[in-house]
C-alpha cells in the first residue's frame, strides 16, 4: 500500500477534481449541512483558491486514491 500527502496544484485538473468531490462531500454530510455544494462553488471554487495568495490544500492519496479515510490512515497508522 502506498500513501502520498499533496499540496493541491490548483493548475491540475485531476487533483482539482479531486478537492471538489470531497469538499462535496463534506458538505452533504449532516454536519456540513447535508446538501451539495452549489454548481457555482463547484466551478469556481478552484480557481478562487488559485487566486487567493497562500492558499493551499492537501489530499491524501492511498494507491492512487483521494479521499478522507486515506488522511485519517496516513494521520494513525503511521
């Protein structure tokens, strides 16, 4: 198993992709609301951060995939 934390390029399309889709679903989560985010936060989100001088993210990728219980993994059984 291999794990790999990434500051997000906001120029990659993937990683991008990426951010949104679990920022989405923190959001439909209870406790982020538990509704999508809007289709204009989706399509300009990215390129907000982008914008925004010192703005970073980071995703955790375990074999190749994002996600929040591939943080907690790589955060407790290190």
């Amino acid at each position: 198993m291999s794990t790999e934390l990434v500051r997000v390029d906001y120029h990659n399309s993937a990683q991008a992709s990426d951010l949104i889709r679990l920022l989405n679903d923190y959001a439909c989560d209870p406790m982020g609301g538990a509704e999508d985010l809007s289709a204009h936060s989706q399509n300009h989100l990215v390129d907000a951060l982008r914008d925004f001088p010192g703005a970073f993210s980071i995703l955790c990728y375990v074999d190749g995939v994002a996600g929040p219980d591939q943080l907690l993994y790589r955060l407790f059984d290190l």
